[in-house]
C-alpha cells in the first residue's frame, strides 16, 4: 500500500461507513430490486418501496456516487455489479451476507473495538456460542450467502477424489461441505458447530439433497462427539475467529483425529509476512478482535511454525480469494 499523502485520501477512509450503510439501507429498502427489470424515475421509486421522494432521492443519489446506481437525468438503473451480485433473481446474488451479517450483527459489533483493542471483554460474534436462535440465524444465513462463492472456489482448488470422510470444524450452515460433496461424490462430511448454527445447517443440507451424506455434531460440548478418524479437517474462517490458544487446541485435536495422510485445510483472512496487506484480510482481521481478547491478525509464516510443531508436513499455503483469504493445506504423516 502506497502511503497517503493527500487529506481526502483520509477522508475516503473516515467517511467510508456512510457508504456501507448506503449500501446496506438499499438493500434492507428493496432499492435494487425496484430496479431490477427497468429504469425508473424518482416518482416510481418513491411510489413502490413506499419511502418519501426526498429520503429516497438522497439514497438513490448517494449511491450514484458510489457506483451502485446510474443515473441518466431522469431515470435510476442499477450498475452492472449491483444486477449481477445484488439482486435476489441473480445466481451470484450475495446481498443476504451484507444484510444478515455485516449490517446487523458485524456493523454494530464494531462500536466496541475501542474498549476490545485494550483487552477488554466486548461482546463478539460468538459470545455464548449464539445461545440466541435468532442471531444465529440471522448470522448464519447469511454467512451461507457469503461462503457459497469462496466455497466454489475452494472445492475447485483441491483434490479429495481419494477421501472419504471430512470433518469440518466449525462448519456454520454447510456451505463447503455442500460444494465440496457436490464435487465429489465419494465424499461423507461432519459439520461440527452450535446447535442453533446447526439448525440452520439443516435447513440448507436438506435442500441441497444432501441429508445422507452430511451429518452434524453439537459443538457445546467441545470435542466430544467428534469422530475417532477422519481423513480431512477443515477449519474456514475459524482460527481468526477463535483466538492463538483454541486455534492450537484445534489443530492439535485434528492431528490427533486424521488418519495416517490425512490432510488439514484452513481456510481463513491471511495477512502477508511482510505485514504490508492486503487491506481486507487486515481489516477483517481487525474486525476478528471483537469478543477475543486472544486474538491475532493470521501470517502464513506463522500458521507454517505452528503445523509443524503440532507435527503436520508438505505444507502448503496459497490465496484463495484475491486480497482476502488464503488456503493452507497440510498433511498428517
Ligand atoms: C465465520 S463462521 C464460518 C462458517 C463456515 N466455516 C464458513 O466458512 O462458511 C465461523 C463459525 O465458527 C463457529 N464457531 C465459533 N467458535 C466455535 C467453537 N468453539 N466450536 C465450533 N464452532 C465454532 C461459529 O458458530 C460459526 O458458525
């Protein structure tokens, strides 16, 4: 990242939240999808998502400006990046993430992280292992809109043609154990979460028509109920969101649980050793400090020094998501 020189640059980076509100507003109002089939004037919006013309023409102006809409003089249309991942008739749609996680539950968390940074206990997304059903909901769903796209991504980048059981650590509502079941037809997986994660995890296992090859294990419990063996562990967005210690117990409990050559995926936010970015995984990482004191922005160099002291081989680190995560890979001997 190349250091700021210029007070607006500053600016950009102080005033950004109004932006994701803007963003978050429009999708909560339905302003996107008023917009889905047809240009539409100031009027016909105002009419149909039943907001004053004044409130709605600053939203629909605001995110002119930010590249979400067009606008020709007389009509709003929707930008080509909000038809394509915005609205809900679209197979790439994700606004549910942004709504039912970033929106509701990360957005407001944030207010905490001055009182977290000094090590204080702050509420965080885990907090009593979402006890409350509907902020696991809420945060599982959309976790699954969020995760359905990197989980593609994921089960085309590794080969599991030769396993036949995966433990997935964490699991939330199932999206990589669906897409990477759907990849390979061999495959049995165990998804291993809260019992209020687990419900909504159902929910999407049964519609994908995969109820007799994904089964689930309550997490309440720590690591009782995991299997004696599995031949694949995955842990996706977990270690950032657990902390230094439990990350160590973790992957030290799937050492112990992988069969002979069985192999550990982390899928997570990974910052480069040079420290220097990239900005997203850095600031997700930051984000990660609300509700764990313990804590730690994700380096591949450490992650490498903490396997092989567990006793993993042939590690194997790469990007998965372009400035944003990375994927490890490493083998049980
Ligand atoms: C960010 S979500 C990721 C879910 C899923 N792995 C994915 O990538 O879509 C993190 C998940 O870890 C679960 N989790 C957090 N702490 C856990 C723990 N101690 N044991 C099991 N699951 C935990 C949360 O309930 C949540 O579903």
């Amino acid at each position: 990242m190349k250091p700021l020189t210029e007070v607006h640059e500053i600016a950009q980076i102080a005033y950004g939240f109004i932006g994701s509100k803007a963003l978050f507003a429009s999708l909560n109002n339905g302003l996107f999808e008023c917009l889905a089939d047809q240009s539409k004037s100031l009027s016909e919006i105002s009419a149909e998502t039943n907001h004053p013309e004044n409130l709605i023409e600053t939203l629909a102006i605001a995110c002119v400006s930010l590249g979400l809409l067009e606008f020709d003089g007389s009509t709003y249309k929707n930008a080509p990046a909000t038809r394509r991942y915005l609205l809900r008739s679209s197979k790439a749609f994700f606004g549910d993430y942004y709504r039912f996680q970033i929106d509701r539950q990360v957005y407001p968390n944030l207010a905490g992280l001055d009182r977290a940074l000094g090590g204080d206990e702050v509420a965080g997304l885990y907090t009593g292992g979402f006890s409350d059903l509907s902020r696991a909901v809420d945060f599982t769903r959309g976790q699954h809109a969020g995760s359905l796209g990197p989980a593609f991504v994921l089960a085309r980048s590794v080969d599991l043609s030769g396993v036949e059981t995966l433990l997935d650590v964490g699991g939330g509502s199932g999206a990589f154990c669906i897409m990477l079941c759907k990849r390979f037809p061999q495959l049995k997986a165990t998804i291993a979460d809260f019992p209020n994660v687990l419900e909504v995890a159902r929910y999407f296992v049964e519609e994908s028509d995969l109820a007799d090859r994904i089964d689930f294990i309550s997490a309440k419990d720590g690591f009782n109920g995991w299997p004696e063996q599995a031949d694949a562990v995955l842990m996706s967005y977990l270690c950032s969101a657990i902390g230094r210690s439990a990350t160590k117990d973790f992957v030290s409990h799937s050492f112990d649980t992988l069969s002979p050559n069985g192999r550990l995926f982390i899928h997570d936010f990974m910052v480069d050793d040079d420290h220097q970015g990239p900005s997203m995984a850095a600031c997700w990482s930051l984000a990660m400090t609300m509700g764990n004191p313990d804590s730690t922005v994700i380096r591949p160099a450490m992650i490498e020094a903490l396997l092989e002291e567990i006793g993993f081989t042939d590690i194997r680190i790469k990007p998965l998501i372009a400035g944003i995560t990375s994927l490890v890979e490493a083998c049980r001997p």
